[in-house]
C-alpha cells in the first residue's frame, strides 16, 4: 500500500523525476526486513496454540471489568447493575467474580505516556475474560501524547484473534454474526510503516496462512453450533491479489476440508457496504468473514442500519482469553455537554450479555435480549435518546431491570 505524491512534478516547464538515495532505499528495506523478522515468533505461537479454554470446567471465573473513559464509567455501572441480577447466584456462590481493573483512564496513560500500563495487563491476565468500556486514542491536535491503540494492543497481547458482532434487523429478516479477523491486516503494523522520503510514505497490509486459518475455523464452529447454513467471505480480492487473495482461499480450504455441509459465498466489500441491505444481494448471508480493516468498516455500517453504534456490541475471542465491549466511542460531545448521564447503555448491557453465554449462561443471555427487545422495540414504555427530556441512563436501566424481573 503507497501513498505519497507518485506524480511527477514540474519547474522551469521541465518534469522532475522522483530520486531515491541508495541510502534511502537501505534504509527501507532494513526496517522492512526487521519487520518481517519480528513476526516468526508470532507466527510459531500461532501455530502451537490450539488448547480452547473449557469454562464448564471452571469452579471460579473471574470477570475484569475495564470502565473506559468518557460516558465508559457511567454505562458500565448501568450494565453492572443488570449483571448482578442476572448471574445473583453464581456470585453470591463464588462462582463468578466481577473484579474491577483501576489504572487504565487517558489521564494516567497520558501521564505514563504508555497505551496499556504493564500493571493492567498483568491485572487483565489474572482474568479469564473482560468486560470494558470505550477507550480514548488520541488523535493529533487534542494534547494528548501520540498513544497507539490501547484496544489494539489488548487484542494483541490476549490473542483475541476474533471480534465477533451480532446483528439482528428483525423486520428486514436479518440476522448475521459477523467474524472480524482482529490482529492482522492493515493494523498489526499500522504504527510502523516507511517513509522513505518526502514523496513515499509506505504502509503494510499483512496476512498469515495460521491467522487466516484461524478466524476462518472459528466462523464455520460458529455456524455448524448454530445451525448456520452459509459463509460468506468479504474481501478485495479481485485488487488486493495476493493478502486478500490469501485469505479468500484460507476460508474456501478450511471450509472444503472440515465443514463440507457448510456453503461459502464470496462478495467484495464495497459492495456489500453499499448493499447489505438489498435483499436479493444479501440472500443466504448468514455468518460473515472478514479481513480487520474491512470488518471495522463493514461492521459499523452493519451497526448503524441496526439503529446506530449505540445498540451493538463486539465478542474478541481467543483461545484462553475473551474481551466483550461497546463498539462506539467516549462520546465526548455528551460529556462536553452535559449529557453523559443520559448516554443509551445499550452496547454495553448487550456486551454483558454475550459475555454471560461466554462463561456458560446463555439461558441469562437469553432473557436479556428478550428484555431488551421489549424495552427498545416492542413496549418501549421509556425511551432513551441521550436528550435530557427522555429516560436518563439509569432511568432506562431501572425499565430493564423491571423487565428482566417479568421474566425470571
């Protein structure tokens, strides 16, 4: 992937050539070469870590809650409350522990200037999963030091190879789970591209056969426990031949070879962020693959046709570790304004939600959604819309909470 001017200047009515200095292209492709090698070790774990962590066998989870930044606090002690309602037993018994990780505001990560404190990510592996709230990245002009991703890094160290994002548009008849790979692409070395000169900067696309493999198994276990009939991998292979192009064959290969019953569709990505909601386009789309930038994308279109980013959440799924969340932002405008007791906590409830079929209560995640459903969709005897004259957070979380006890 290039980006830089790549058009061929004039002065003095005379085109001028791009130079590159011999200096400059060793310079290049040294760090191009030590890139390559930083990923073997990545490459080997990969490939020898196989084990799934089995949490029926479990006697004691530990659940690390993250709150975030931003309106992160005030809808993670909303969706606190319904978590302890729903799993009552099981932490009164011990089973399940809700242990909150501090250390992890802007505030002190911009103090430390590291994106993730090496005490939270020993406290975050003393864990067996996560439920966190948004993180602030900073961006350039907003006084922050120059911090990558903290949720990039996340999924990086626990291996959460897979970001997992139901949607259910339930008038249109959709109902998808999408498969996001979650390391790889364009984000694995999205801090650490070329600038050769002034007139190339270069950034990498990357994608490993093991990393490939793996989302692509984890999308089709997905729909063989599910009931699912179809695959579809979304890519830019028809341009992107050889990393997208590698992909799409990964998810064909595992799918001819150990899901036979399942089918696998293919569709390009710009199309199917145009058309998703075509009914003949989308036609047997059930479970959906995806390379990490394309997932991003996609997914939050796939959001905001559900009824914004506020309704959805996202499943990172390792083999030992897992992190559920909201998929929105801080929401710095409601902060700013006033209005952050009155953000939808929504995303996040539904995070707590997939986490609780995580650990091994569906049957709670179960009466969640049915709670949910008909406090958004079919009821609605309070509405939340972040403006002041309807429910406030805890107001919309309180007509949940009496919902749930309906039916329980």
């Amino acid at each position: 992937m290039l980006s830089g001017s790549g058009m061929p200047g004039r002065e003095n009515g005379e085109e001028e050539c791009i130079v590159f200095t011999e200096q400059e292209i060793r310079a290049a492709q040294e760090k191009f070469g030590d890139l390559i090698r930083s990923e073997q070790a990545r490459i080997e774990a990969m490939k020898a870590d196989r084990e799934v962590k089995d949490f029926s066998r479990l006697d004691h989870i530990v659940v690390g809650i993250l709150p975030g930044d931003g309106i992160g606090p005030i809808i993670m002690e909303q969706a606190l409350r319904v978590v302890n309602r729903l799993l009552e037993p099981e932490i009164k018994a011990g089973r399940v522990e809700l242990r909150e990780i501090p250390g992890m505001t802007i505030e002190r990560r911009a103090e430390l200037k590291e994106s993730l404190p090496a005490d939270v990510l020993k406290a975050c592996k003393e864990c067996d999963v996560l439920v966190k709230g948004p993180f602030v990245t900073p961006r350039a002009g907003d006084g922050l030091p120059n911090l990558v991703s903290a949720n990039s890094l996340l999924r990086r160290e626990l291996q959460l190879f897979a970001a997992v994002r139901p949607i259910k548009i339930p008038d249109k008849g959709i109902d998808w789970t999408f498969f996001r790979e979650n390391i790889e692409g364009e984000y694995i070395w999205g801090n650490k591209g070329i600038r050769v000169n002034d007139d190339l900067a270069v950034d990498f696309k990357v994608c490993t056969e093991p990393g490939a493999e793996r989302i692509a198994r984890a999308a089709f276990e997905f729909a063989r426990k599910n009931g699912k009939h179809s695959v579809t991998v979304v890519t830019k292979a028809n341009i992107v031949k050889l990393v997208d192009g590698a992909f799409q064959q990964a998810v064909h290969r595992i799918g001819e070879t150990e899901y036979p019953e399942i089918q696998v569709m293919d569709k390009l990505v710009d199309a199917t962020a145009a058309k998703m909601l075509d009914p003949e386009f989308n036609e047997g789309m059930e479970v959906v693959v995806l390379p990490n930038l394309y997932g991003d994308i996609v997914t939050d279109v796939a959001a905001e046709h559900q009824g914004g980013l506020g309704t959805a959440c996202s499943s990172n799924i390792g083999n030992r570790y897992a992190l559920f969340e909201a998929i929105h932002g801080t929401a710095p405008y409601l902060i700013s304004h006033g209005r952050g007791q009155y953000a939808d906590p929504c995303s996040l409830i539904r995070a707590m939600g997939e986490m609780m079929a995580h650990i091994g209560y569906g049957d709670r995640k179960a009466i969640l959604e049915k709670a949910l459903d008909i406090c958004t969709v079919t009821e609605r005897k309070k509405v939340i819309t972040t403006q002041i004259e309807d429910a406030s957070t805890a107001e919309f979380t309180d007509y949940i909470l009496e919902t749930i006890d309906r039916l329980m």
